[in-house]
C-alpha cells in the first residue's frame, strides 16, 4: 500500500437516497434542546487507547445520575458531517479548524444530532416514553444500517408493534415487560421476516441471548461499503436528551479512545465548558493483548480502506477484513498496513497515550489532568469502590446511589472481547514482549508502568 494512500469511510459522503432517510429519520423524532452543545457548561473527557477499559468506566459513570452522557460515541456524528478520514485529513485528528470550516447546515446537523444524543437513562418500560423511544430506535437503525433502503417510518411503526405486542403479553401473563435486549432481538427477528437483513451479531448483546435465539453469523458481521457507527453497534434504549437546565449543571462524559487526538477540536465544540481529562491508563502488554483480541473480533470495524491492508495475523486469519482497519487511526498509520498484528497494536497503544501525555494546556491556563488505573478497577471490590470514590470526589459529584452499587458489584462485559482477568496477556507474553520496543517503554515508564511483574 501506498505510504500515502488515505483511508476510505464512504459515510462520510452519505449518498442521496441516505441522505432523505437520515433526514426522514431525524424528522420522526421531537425537538431537542436549541443550541446545546453552546451550554454545556463542563466536560470530562475519558481519554484513553483503545481496549484500555474506557467502555466499563463509561458504563459505570452512566449509573451516576449527576453526569451526562452520549449513548454511543461521538464518531457517527462526525462521519456525518465529513469530519472522518479522508475527508478530514488523513488519520483521526481533529481540532478547531476542522469544527470551523464547516459550513452553516454541517454544523447544523452536528449540533442538532448531539442535542439528541446527549443526555442520560430513561427508565425502561415507562409507556410515557414508548413514542420517543421507537422514533429513537429507527434513526439509530438507519445510522447502523446506511446500505439498507428501508424508510424509517416502517421502521419505527414495527418497533412500536413489537413494544406493544410485548407489553400486552407482559400484563396478560402477570409477567415484567422483557428486558431492552429481549426486546430488541425481537425486534431484529421481525425486521429479518420483512426482509431487512440486520445481523443481531452486530450488537453489543449478551452472547447468552445472541446463542439461544439466533443462529450464528458473526462470519458475515462485516459492514457494507458505508459505515457511520462502528460494530459492534450501540443498543438503543430509552433515552432523555438533556436540558438546558442540566446543559449547566451536569458534567458531559465524552468517551472515545480516537478523542485522544481530538481534544482542541472538542474544546471549540463546547466552547463555554470547563474542560476535564481523565486519562485512563492500562499496562501496554494488557491492551496491546485486547487490541490483539479486539482485531479478530467479529467487530470494531474503523476505517475502510482505499486498498486492502496486510498485516500479518488479521488478514490471513480474516480475509473478509482485509480492507478494514480496526479502532482508532492514529498519524503514521501508513508505516502499519503491512505490518505484524501485535506490531500495529502496540503502536495504537503508544501512540494514543503519548497524544494524552502531549496535550498543551489550554489557552485560558492549565487542562485539570485525572488520572485513574485500569488494574485498580478490575481487582477487588474494595479496590474499585475507593477508586470511583476519588473519581467522583474530583469530578464533585455523589458517591452514592446507583453509582455506588455500580462500582461496588461490577457492571457485565461492555463491548468485551472476553470479561476482564488480571495477567490473561501473559498467556501470549513471550509475542507480547517481542512487539514491545524501545517507544513502548519509553511511554510505559511516562505511565507509571515500570515493573512488568506488577502488570495485570
């Protein structure tokens, strides 16, 4: 492959027809907050690598009900706007300029589609929200599916059937309404009989389900020639989109390991917000060890590429992937198509740590730096409570409630490619070691990563 061969991301010029859908989609849903993202008044960004834990710390922080949140992350929306290699630039850096030379209706649809997304949980099973939901539900699937021509209207009259018809079966029987993952295979089950073929191996849903009521096709769980959300893709629940009430008062979490490289750009995004890093931080054998895991999954598909890549480990074993890159796109990707698996994994580690560590202060004096450990959530209970306890003292908000519970009982797998365990890298170290170089180290040892044998 070319050195300077850019990356391919075909949602970033969604074609005509998808154009209207999104645009009928988006007209389905009620009016959000005007002018939210000019509100928010403080953003915590979780920066970390990929594979790094962001997804279980995003997942337990959204029990807290003082913090706002995306449901998914922020990366659809950009790609909607044209703010993704290559129209962007040629890996996933972005910063003011690129926000500024939007033009008038991009930075519309941007503000617009955030002011939708932000916000926090709603309770499931309230009838009161079976509207917003369902009209939620469709502009999520076609944002999922941009290669399916299915208007979403249809899509959201037979998520409204499927509710209901469940909801009628749940007081009938005495029964509670199924949880939002049952609902939802229900759903793709009767979307699939209309001809739509959503692949439910697509999905962030617990394998337990995935095996008892669907078969297995995470073999053909490769995207279409357009991409805007990355597999695997967010489940839709219900959802209550912020105020300008909490726009002031409630901090943003912002989780997406690419906004490692993106943080002047989310600075201009929210322009009156205090602005918060945590930086999430994960020994390099153990994330380079879940990158691995992470590029023979059946998801996390980034980047479609101009030319199909060859690095050693992935495309022999996965052929289908060959012009896919996985996870985030970091400068002097070019120097990585060919190269060995473990070899590009390591340089995502490095590459999105040292973009942390780099990051100049801000204009208006320093960026208030957090940093938490990934091997002090996944240890003890009492280990992981103390540590959200102090996430929560510096963010200044309650420890208690929900949030506690959260960090105290541990939330499932999010998006994992096999539940945490302490040292699984070891069971590859020998390759691991070998992949890890002089760079490595030098960033390891920025991290506090100095004693391999403390690394799990």
């Amino acid at each position: 492959m070319s050195p300077h061969a850019p990356a391919r991301t075909g949602a970033s010029a969604p074609r005509p027809d998808l154009d209207g859908r999104l645009a009928a989609a988006r007209g389905l849903r009620p009016p959000a907050t005007e002018g939210l993202t000019g509100r928010i008044r403080d953003v915590v960004v979780l920066a970390s690598s990929s594979r790094g834990g962001s997804s279980m710390v995003a997942e337990t922080l959204r029990a807290s009900e003082a913090l706002l949140h995306m449901q998914g992350e922020i990366n659809p929306f950009l790609r909607l706007t044209g703010l993704g290699a290559p129209h962007s630039g040629d890996c996933d850096r972005l910063d003011a300029g690129h926000l500024a030379g939007l033009d008038p209706d991009q930075r519309a649809l941007l503000d617009t589609e955030l002011a939708h997304d932000i916000g926090s949980p709603a309770p499931w099973g309230d009838p009161r929200d079976d509207e917003r939901f369902v009209t939620d539900v469709a502009a999520r699937l076609v944002m999922q599916w941009p290669d399916v021509p299915v208007d979403p209207v249809v899509l959201a009259r037979t998520a409204g059937s499927v509710l209901a018809r469940l909801r009628v079966k749940s007081l009938a029987s005495g029964a509670v309404l199924p949880c939002p993952e049952s609902f939802f295979l229900t759903l793709l089950t009767e979307l699939t009989r209309l001809g739509l073929p959503f692949n439910p191996w697509c999905y962030d849903l617990p394998a337990r389900l995935l095996h008892a009521e669907t078969a297995d096709t995470r073999s053909t769980a490769v995207p279409g020639e357009t991409l805007i959300e990355e597999p695997p893709f967010v489940l839709p629940r219900p959802w209550c989109p912020a105020t300008a009430h909490d726009a002031a008062t409630r901090p943003l979490v912002v989780k997406t390991p690419s906004n490692a490289y993106r943080f002047g750009f989310l600075r201009a995004l929210f322009p009156r917000a205090r602005f918060r890093i945590v930086h999430l931080t994960r020994n390099p054998a153990a994330a380079v060890n879940g990158l691995h895991d992470g590029w023979l999954h059946h998801g996390f598909h980034a980047h479609r590429m101009a030319r199909p890549l060859g690095i050693g480990g992935y495309v022999d074993r996965h052929p289908e992937n060959r012009w896919w890159w996985k996870f985030d796109l970091p400068y002097g990707w070019q120097e990585f198509t060919r190269a060995p698996l473990l070899d590009v994994c390591a340089f995502q580690w490095r590459s999105a740590h040292r973009a942390v560590l780099d990051e100049p202060d801000g204009a208006d004096g320093p960026v208030e730096r957090i940093t938490v450990r990934f091997e002090d959530l996944i240890g003890t209970a009492a280990g992981r409570v103390a540590c959200f306890e102090r996430l929560a003292d510096r963010l200044c908000i309650p420890f208690d409630g929900a949030f506690r519970r959260a960090a105290r009982d541990g939330i499932g797998p999010v998006v994992a490619t096999a539940p945490p365990r302490a040292g699984r890298w070891r069971e590859r170290a020998d390759a691991i070691r070998a992949a890890l170089g002089p760079e490595d180290k030098e960033v390891a040892e920025r991290l506090g990563y100095t004693d391999e044998a403390e690394w799990i």
